[in-house]
C-alpha cells in the first residue's frame, strides 16, 4: 500500500470498498469521530437486542411462525442442560459410556437433563431448515437483508457441526460408527484431504490430512471423543453465539423484520 | 483514514514524510498482532497432530519365509489382519483383503483360482506366476473398479516377513513394481 494514499494499492482497496458485496456486509464506512466512539459503547447488542417499537406485522405469527425465535430457545435450552450435563460426564474413553448410563439411570434428574439436551437437538435442527423455509418462501433474504442470510447459512452449518460432534459423545456404537462414517468423508476433502482432489500432490496421508486433524489419529477412539467434547462445548457454541450476536443486531439494523410483501 | 489525511493533520509536509508517527505505531502495532495471531494458529495446527499415537501398531511380523508353502494363498492372517500372504516361486506379496467396490471381505476360491466377493460379486485374479506378480489380485469381473490393494512388505532383522498397511500399493496406477510392494525370497 502506497504510504501517501494516492498509489495503486489504495485505489484497489477504494474499488473494494465500493463493490457491493463489501456494502452488503459494511453498510457505510465509519467515521472516527467522538461521536461515534461514543455510539461503539452506547449502540451495542446487548442493550438493543429488543427493538424499542415493533411494527404491528412483526407480531403476527403466521408471517414469521417465531421460527428463528424458537431457534434461539432451544438453543439456549441445550446451553442450559449442556452445561449441567458436564457436571458429570467425563469425556474418555474409558468412563464417557459409563458417565452418559450413570445420568439417565442414578442421578436425580439427570434423565430428564439428557433427554432434554438430546430433544432440544433435534428441535433446533428441525427449526433452523423451518426458519429457512419461512425467510426462503417470503423474500426475506433480498436486500437490504442479504448478508443476513449469509450470516444464517453460517449459523445452519455450525448448528449441523454441533449436532454431528454432539453425536459422538454418548460413546455407544451407533455413535462411534456414526462417526467413523462421517470423518471418512473428510479424506475427500480437496487438497487437505489424502483421497481428496489434488491431496496426495500436496503431500497429505492418512496420518496428516483433515480426518487425521478431527479424529486426532488414524482411527475413531479416545482423541476423538476428546477433541469433538472440546468442539462441541467450547469452540462452535461460542462461534455460533457470535453469529448469532451479528444475526440479530443485523435484523435491527437491516430494518426490522421483514414486512409482508 | 488515509494516510495522506494523517499527515496534513499532524502538520506534516507530504513532500518530506512519507510515514506519520501515527502510521508507523499502527502498522507495528497491527503486524505485530496480526503476525502474533498467524504464528499461533501455526501453531495450533502442528499441536493437533501428536507425535505418538495410541492405536494398534500398522506393522505386524508374519513368521518366517519357509513357514508358507510355495504358490499358495495363505489365509492364515485373514482374521487379526484382514490380508492374504501370496508366497510365488520368487517372493511374497502382502494382499488386502478389503473389496475395493464396497469394502467387504472377498473370499479365496482355490478351485476357481479367484478371489470373490460375496457382496456384489467382483472376482479379483487367482495365482498365475509373472514377475512381479502383476497378475494376481487384478479385477476381471462385477463392478470392482481396481485391483486388491497391496501392503508394504519385506523382511524384518530377525528374519519375519514383516507387513506395514499402513503403506498402501495400488495397481492401477502401477505402484506394484515399487520397491516394497513385492518381496524378492527364493529359499
């Protein structure tokens, strides 16, 4: 980049700015000014999460069936029991099996906590493609409102990656098997994967590719169980609660549910 | 804000500065972070793959050359390790005994001198001695797209023929006359 800001460099990163693409994510540039510094503070999620006045059509069910609302409900449902299940379960091999029997048949409510997480999954799974459906059928991801719909295609695959590493972790052979199929697909990944398109060119193999990087080894055993527990409680969770932040801060910022056409 | 900006307003002369003091803290500042970030995540991806696995070994010693009789397919191993030992008039080949149309076990037909495949029924080459061994393994019927894989082999100090299938020889692309995939023993 040209230091005077006339060079080459810094029209291209004009050009960028300009397109529509850069628009669509960053609607305006940003002043640095103290009032907007002020606004960074005042203007953020947290304290706008609900809109002060809501148009009369963003209330009636039948538009918006609540899809995305009840999205967000059970997943904070699965955060919930998600997070008192781990009082107990211990993710090894040896004790996972043991710990996810020990919770459904002696500790006290620890059935109901897992059969709430469990159904809680296959809710939010279920609602997310509703949610789809609903925002796909009334137009509601055309501008101003297409970053938004990124932004969910986003969240669909980090809500599929939490269901599939969530799967593993009651350490049953439906489970390991379950999971032995899925991260076989990854040797197909192109160019990290050793079966994959242009893989074996870049040097890949069966023990350093993409599988090798999710199983933590050649086979689906106790790394495995260990690096998805990891997966599924820490790092997707707080990737899709960002998303989310930015999801919903964009409803607000996009104006507002969508309006009935 | 550009840099240009900067600089007037810091009284700079454009002519004689290129950098103003602003400039140059950011940009340190943010390749420091940046690079910092870049590193760890290198970092992060050597991390993920330990040097010592805790997994059944993929190399496995067979006993010794003259246990196997000469021109014979022996399946011996087929259970603990799911291959064919292949003994020709000059050496040994390691055979998987994985089909390669969906994975199940062939069986070995002495009479018909072929393997074949209960699942969908791919027939893979029984014994027919060339050099090499090019022949056996090949498949010739059902919907097996290639041949049996082959195993790496040779023999081990204490004299064992010893099997690695963790390296993996495949003959459609001609990796059986690759050093490994066939054992020269003539005893």
């Amino acid at each position: 980049m040209a230091p005077n800001g006339n060079g080459p460099g810094e029209s291209f990163f004009e050009k960028v700015k300009e397109s529509p693409v850069w628009k669509s994510v960053f609607r305006h540039g940003y002043a640095d000014t103290p009032r907007n510094r002020i606004l960074q503070v005042s203007s953020n999620v947290f304290l706008h999460l609900h809109p002060s006045k809501l148009p009369r059509h963003a209330v009636r069910i039948r538009f918006t069936w609540c899809a995305g609302g009840v999205t967000f409900l059970f997943y904070l449902i699965l955060v919930v029991t998600g997070v008192i299940l781990m009082f107990y379960y211990r993710p090894t091999g040896e004790l996972a099996y043991q710990d996810m029997k020990y919770l459904q048949f002696d500790v006290p409510f620890g059935m109901i906590m897992r059969n709430m997480h469990r159904w809680a999954a296959h809710a939010m799974v279920i609602a997310v493609w509703i949610h789809m459906l609903r925002v796909f059928m009334t137009g509601s991801y055309k501008p101003p409102r297409e970053f938004n719909w990124v932004v969910g295609v986003n969240l669909l695959v980090f809500t599929l990656l939490l269901s599939f590493t969530g799967y593993l972790l009651p350490w049953d052979q439906l489970s390991i098997w379950a999971v032995t199929v899925g991260t076989n697909m990854a040797r197909a990944t192109p160019f990290v994967g050793h079966e994959g398109p242009f893989g074996e060119l870049l040097g890949m193999n069966a023990r350093y590719d993409a599988r090798a990087f999710l199983v933590g080894g050649r086979l689906v055993g106790g790394a495995t169980l260990l690096r998805f527990y990891v997966l599924h409680c820490i790092f997707i969770p707080i990737i899709a609660s960002v998303l989310m932040i930015v999801h919903f801060w964009r409803i607000r910022k996009d104006g507002g549910i969508s309006g009935p056409l | 804000m550009a840099n240009l900006d900067i600089l007037k307003q810091e009284g700079c002369d454009p002519k004689e500065h290129i950098w103003s003091r602003r400039n140059f803290l950011g940009l340190v500042g943010w390749s420091t972070v940046l690079g910092s970030l870049g590193i760890g995540t290198l970092a992060f991806g050597r991390f993920m793959y330990p040097r010592v696995l805790f997994e059944p070994r993929t190399t496995v010693k067979l006993g010794k050359p003259e246990e196997y009789i000469v021109n014979s397919v022996s399946e011996k191993w087929i259970k603990l390790y799911r291959l064919w030992l292949i003994r020709n008039p000059d050496g040994f080949v390691a055979q998987s005994a994985k089909c390669t149309h969906l994975g199940c076990t062939p069986r070995w037909l002495e009479s018909e001198n072929k393997f074949k495949c209960p699942c969908h029924g791919s027939g893979f080459r029984g014994l027919n001695y060339s050099p090499n061994n090019l022949f056996t393994g090949r498949n010739f019927e059902g919907p097996a797209p290639r041949p049996l894989e082959r195993f790496y082999i040779a023999l081990a100090e204490d004299g064992q023929i010893l099997v690695d299938f963790g390296r993996v020889f495949r003959g459609e692309r001609d990796e059986w006359i690759k050093a490994g995939a066939y054992l020269k023993y003539s005893g």
